[in-house]
C-alpha cells in the first residue's frame, strides 16, 4: 500500500529558492543569446551552467524535495506494468487501424446521405 503524505507547507525560503532557481534557468537561457559574439560552446556552457544552477537551488527547497519523491515513485510504478509483446502490438495496432478505416467510411456514407437528404429537401438538384 502506498504511503500517504501530508503536503508540506510552502515557506518563504521555499518560495525564493523557486524564484531564484527560475531567475538562474532564464539567466543561462539570456546570457545565450546576450554573448552572441562568443564561440557556441561557451554559450552552451552558459546555458547548462544556469540550468545546474537552478536544479541546485530547486533541490535545496521543499519544492525540489517533493519531486524527486514524486519520481521516485512514478519510476517504481512504471516497474509494474506489464507491456505487450510484438504479437500484441501488432494485434492491436491492426485493430485501431481497422476500427479508423471503418470508422472513416461510416462518417462517408453519412455525410453522403445527409448531403444527399439535405439536397432533396432543399429542391436542389444533384
């Protein structure tokens, strides 16, 4: 059974650790296009620097804490499911195509006779 937690309290620091992590994603993302002028691989750098940067900080706030929870945890769910095998795949992926293809000429005929009734009440020919 999964363990219930109780959502923490966002507090000030949370918050501008959040702020600062942002303002340090968008810096490196800035600094990018602000040094046009140097080589692509300093400003590569600039941007990976601003993205550690923001990671680093999101990581010290309660924020970061509670998403790597959440990771933890999807990645253990994801462990559980049970994937098709090729046959299956391929059974189903001919079933969805099939049910497009039926669907596709059902929509047809309909709007043939709709336009078609519509057209006759209407007193146009054809």
């Amino acid at each position: 059974m999964a363990e219930v937690q109780t959502p923490t309290v966002s507090s000030s620091k949370d918050n501008a650790l959040l702020v600062l992590s942002i303002v340090a994603i968008l810096g490196g993302i800035a600094a990018f296009y602000w040094y046009d002028e140097l080589a692509l691989v300093l400003r590569i750098g600039m941007v990976v620097l601003g993205i550690a940067a923001g990671a680093g900080l999101l990581w010290l706030s309660s924020y970061g804490r509670e998403f790597v929870q959440f990771a933890q945890a999807a990645r253990v769910e994801l462990r559980k499911v049970v994937w098709p095998n090729r046959t299956e795949t391929f059974q189903t992926t001919y079933v969805v195509i099939g049910f497009a293809i039926v669907m596709g000429v059902f929509f047809f005929v309909l709007d043939w006779i709709l336009t078609w009734m519509t057209r006759l009440l209407g007193g146009t020919p054809g």
